[in-house]
C-alpha cells in the first residue's frame, strides 16, 4: 500500500509541483539580483542569447521525454521489464544525437543571427549552447524514472539545476564584474588613449561597463549550462546508486527486450506529432511578435485618436513624461510592452498544473496497456478535478484583484501608469486560467494513449485560427492590442475544447462534470468575491495616512493589505466551501502525506466526494 501510495499519479504530481515552486522561487532569487546586477544593457545580452536557444531548446526536447516515460509505463506494466531496460538504453543513444544535433543547429544559427543583432551575442550563445546536449541526455534518465512512475529524480534534479544556476551564475556575474571595475580603477581618461577590458579596447568608462556587462551575461549564462550539467551528473549518479529496482527474478522472468534499431523508430513515431506541435508554437509566437506589433500601427493609421483615448494610460504617461504620444513607434511599443507584461502572470498557474500532466503520462499509459478501464476513467477524472480545484480560485483571484496584484508589484516602478492598460488583459486571463491550465494535461493524457496526433491537428487549427484574429482585431483600432488577448483565449479554447473531446471519445470515459468542474467553480467564485470585497472594505474603511504619508513611497499601504487580507480569507472561505459542497474524492486526499488520516477525518464529516 505505501509503495502504491509513492508511485501515485497524485503524489507524483505533488512531488513535481513543489520541485516547481522552488525551481520559481529560486529563479526569481537569481533574476531579480542579476539584473540589478547586469542592469539593462547586460540583461538584453542576457535575452538575447535566450531568444534563439529557447526554440531550438524547445524543439530539440519536444515528444522524446514523453515517448520514453510512456514506452517505459507500457513495458512495465506488460512485465517487460528487460524491454523497458533497453527502451532507456536506446533512448540515450537517441537523445545523445538530438542533443548534439540541436547544439549544432544552435552554434550554425548563431552566425546570421548575430550578423542580424550584434556579435556580442555570440558570447552568451557559446556559453548557453552545450545547455541543449545536457538537458536532452539528462532527460533520457527523467523520461525512464518518470516511466517508472518515480518522480522524485526529476524534481530534485530541476531543483539542483536551478540552484546551480542562482549560485554559480551569480557568481560569475560577481567576480566578472568586479574585474572589469578593476580594470579602468584609477583611469584618468584624458590622459590615456584607450584600455583594455577583457582584451576590448574602450576609450570611457561608459564603454568598458558595456564590455564588462557583456562578459557579466556571458558568465550568468554559463551558471545556467553549470547548472544543467550538475543535474545530469546527479541523475547518473541516482542511476547507478539506486537503479530501477528491478530483480534478477523480474528480469529472467520477463520476455527478451525489442531490437535497438526497432525501439528507437517506435520512440521517434510517438515524438513526431510532438515535435510537429513544437514547431508551430514556436511559429505562432515569432509571428506574433512581428504581426501584431505590424497591425497595432496598422490600427494607429487608420484611428489614432481612438486608440490613444481608449487608454488612460497614455495620458498619464504623457504627463510623466515617459513616453512620445506623437510618435508612432513609441506608442506601439508601450502597447506591446503592457501586453508582454501580462503575459508573465499568464503561465503562472499552468506551469504548476502541468505537473499534473508529467505524473499522468505513465499512469495513464499503463491503465490503457492493461486495458483497465477504471483506471483509465479514474486518472483522466483526477486531473481534470485537481487541475480546476487548483486553477479555478487562483485564476479567480487572479482576476478579482488583477489591479492590486499590478500595484504591489508595480506601484512604485517606472510604469506605474500603464496598470490601467494592463488590468483588464490580466483580468481576462485570469478569468481562462483554468482552460489554460488543463491544455497540456490535456494533450499529455492523449499522447500516453497514443493519439499524440489530435493536439497536432488541434494546435495547428488554433494557430491559424489566432493568427486571423490578430490579424482582424488587433489591426482595428477598437480592439488593438485587446484583440491579441482574444486570440490567445480563443487559440487555448480551441485546443482544450477539441482535446478534451477527443480524449473523452478515444478514451470512452463519462466524466462527472459536477464534481470536476460545477463545484470548484462555485467555490472559486466565493473566494474571488471574498477577495475582492475585503479589498475594497479596508481600502475604504482604513485611511493611508494611518500607514504612511507617501503611498507611492513604501509597499505597506492599505491596497496591499487588503490584497493579503483579502487572498487569505478568499483561501478560507474556498477550502471551506468547497468541503462543504464535497467537491474533494478521497483518492486526491488519501496520496498526501497523512493524507489516509486525513481522509478518516473528513469522511466521519461527511465531506468527501
């Protein structure tokens, strides 16, 4: 029972999104400090070589992870154990030459890119590149663990890379840094023709920052490639230490393991769609970037004035002086800034819920291996319910106290006046998150029973369909960057609506629409107004001048207690309601830890599921 309990898909899930809590908290330790460290020059050297490995990345690692997690549940759970043995054995091999290819496509496009942009670039691309190769061939190790339905590896292996990366990537920056101030310490340049940083000549102290911030991204670049290297060591270390714990009495009992040659087509078969779906994501959001930025001045020519007047930001900003309200560019540029700002908060939720799907995969695929249909019905039924009872109250919170959130974060910052543009983008994602949030569960659950075509076919459909509507909308001057908000819900609705569908057919599964969605949804709905209400109550009830003279001045004001306030007893009244509306199954309760205590207690109330 306490093995079965280990390898749940819940407790796998719940293993995988506290790794990515901290894998977030630690990324926001390391960029908050970088920056300040880097400033802006060095963090767009930063970006930049972020900006072409990050696709290449993405579609290097597409559907391999996946096909070797699924190939590895199916084969265990046929008793196959040599088979699925050799399924990793040929999947390092596989990943050894995706890694090594990607890194060569990474280092070849690196050329025209930076003919394109700067060859400064080039350092933090070097120093980035082998980053590829290593989480390709680490992910061999995570893909068969994950298999196994052992989460543990992956996650502590995402934690010790990103804690490689905020330690040794600071680091570099430091010591970097501190060179190139050493460098030109004493300099009197009227008296010097030019100095050397770094083997740079620089004839001003403004232009040796600009090498040194160079060097300093360089540097915190390689403590995210340190990083990735110092996970791939754990993992082959966790490999040969622990193995897979499989016996010799498992292993002479299962059948002979497939051919190599024979294991790898399967592998390649299953990742096709997977890297085809890559692909287009990664199209769409390099058209985005260029279309709708095209069509926000498309939609200044035809309607200036309608555009400017429908933004109160603009006039503030005027005012400010922090932006050019007659120059075009300038305002198209401000628009998109805003739009890319919600965006941050968009993933938020579902990079936590896609865990779900990670944990699902193995799961699932071994319940369609063995044809078990319960198990089969049970697993989609709880990714679903657990993916809304975690998405429905923090995308309702999200939305019901969208201002606030901006204001903490960004009341006293340089753009404090573009929160009125960027609430209501937020406050629309925020009302999606939860069909934003179960999209790659969704299409997970369709890859581990082998339809990893549908989310293909629904993610192209939703990427032309999206392109069409920014084209449309965001060209209107009624809509402008609003219309690139309804592209985006509109291309998420379209993937989960032919997904979910799909799955429900493939699969032959009746989900219990009430408990998965009807009763978190109502829940959520409760937290959100209760957020929002004790918001607006200590807003009202407590004067500033009682916290601080200077609201601007200090982040202790009454709108951000009552945004504490009113998150706290949002998450009361939610965790209350939804036990009184018994919107929680015992299996979600009994996989956590105390989790079989827990669920006694709240069976003797009544209040399970």
């Amino acid at each position: 029972m306490e093995n079965s309990k280990k390898n749940s898909m819940l407790n796998g899930a719940f293993v995988l999104m506290i790794a990515i809590l901290m894998v977030k908290v630690i990324g926001v330790l390391f960029k908050m400090p970088m920056t300040n460290m880097l400033g802006a020059v060095g963090r767009g050297y930063f970006s930049s070589a972020y900006e072409i490995y990050t696709p290449i990345f993405a579609i290097s690692m597409a559907g391999l992870p996946v096909a070797v997690s699924r190939m590895v549940a199916e084969a265990v759970a046929l008793e196959k154990y040599r088979h699925a043995r050799a399924i990793f054995m040929t999947s390092k091999k596989v990943f050894f030459i995706v890694g090594v290819s990607g890194l060569a496509v990474l280092l070849i496009a690196a050329v025209p890119y930076c003919m394109l942009t700067d060859w400064d670039n080039l350092k933090g691309i070097l120093c980035v590149a082998p980053s590829i190769f290593l989480c390709c061939y680490m992910s061999a190790y995570r893909g068969y663990y994950e298999g196994l339905r052992n989460m543990v590896p992956t996650a502590i292996s995402q934690v010790i890379e990103a804690l490689g990366k905020l330690i040794l990537g600071l680091a570099f920056i430091k010591v970097i840094m501190m060179r190139g101030q050493a460098a030109i310490a004493g300099v009197d340049w009227e008296t010097v023709e030019y100095v050397k940083v770094f083997g740079t000549k620089v004839t001003s102290e403004v232009e040796a920052l600009t090498v040194t911030q160079c060097w300093a991204a360089a540097g915190a670049v390689l403590g995210v490639t340190l990083g990735s290297f110092l996970s791939l060591m754990y993992l082959i270390l966790c490999h040969r230490v622990r193995g897979d714990h499989f016996t010799g009495e498992m292993l002479a009992a299962s059948p002979a393991a497939g051919k190599g040659g024979d294991i790898a087509k399967e592998m390649i078969r299953i990742a096709i769609p997977m890297v085809i779906s890559a692909l287009i994501l990664n199209i769409t959001n390099l058209i985005d970037t260029t279309t709708i930025q095209a069509r926000l001045a498309t939609a200044l020519t035809l309607n200036r004035d309608m555009v400017i007047t429908q933004h109160a930001a603009f006039k503030a900003a005027k005012e400010l002086g922090r932006i050019n309200i007659d120059n075009d560019k300038a305002i198209v540029k401000y628009l998109w800034g805003a739009y890319g700002t919600a965006l941050d908060f968009k993933s938020l939720v579902p990079t936590i819920t896609i865990q779900l799907g990670v944990s699902a995969i193995p799961a699932l695929a071994t319940a369609w291996a063995v044809k078990n249909k319960d198990n089969i019905r049970s697993t989609i039924e709880t990714v679903i319910r657990v993916g809304m009872l975690i998405a429905l109250p923090a995308g309702f919170g999200i939305a019901f106290l969208a201002t606030p959130i901006l204001n903490i974060i960004y009341g006293r910052g340089n753009s404090n006046e573009s929160i009125s543009l960027i609430a209501p983008i937020l406050i629309t994602y925020g009302i999606f998150t939860p069909i934003m949030a179960i999209s790659t569960p969704t299409t997970n659950m369709l890859q581990a029973v082998g339809r990893a075509d549908i989310p293909m076919k629904s993610v192209a459909a939703a990427a032309v369909c999206k392109i069409i509507c920014n084209f449309f909308l965001v060209g209107n001057p009624k809509f402008n960057i609003y219309g690139a908000v309804f592209g985006t819900v509109l291309f998420y609705v379209l993937i989960v609506s032919v997904n979910m569908f799909s799955l429900l057919r493939v699969s032959k599964v009746r989900v219990n629409w009430l408990s998965v969605f009807l009763k978190p949804c109502i829940s959520a709905l409760l937290c959100g107004i209760t957020a929002f209400a004790t918001h607006g109550i200590i807003v009202r009830l407590i004067p500033e001048t009682v916290l601080t003279g200077d609201t601007t001045a200090s982040i202790v004001n009454t709108s951000t207690i009552g945004a504490i306030l009113g998150i706290g007893l949002g998450a009361i009244v939610y965790f209350i309601s939804i036990l009184l509306l018994r919107g929680i199954a015992k299996e979600d309760v009994v996989t956590l830890p105390k989790g079989e205590k827990i669920a006694k207690v709240l069976e003797k109330y009544r209040l399970l599921g």
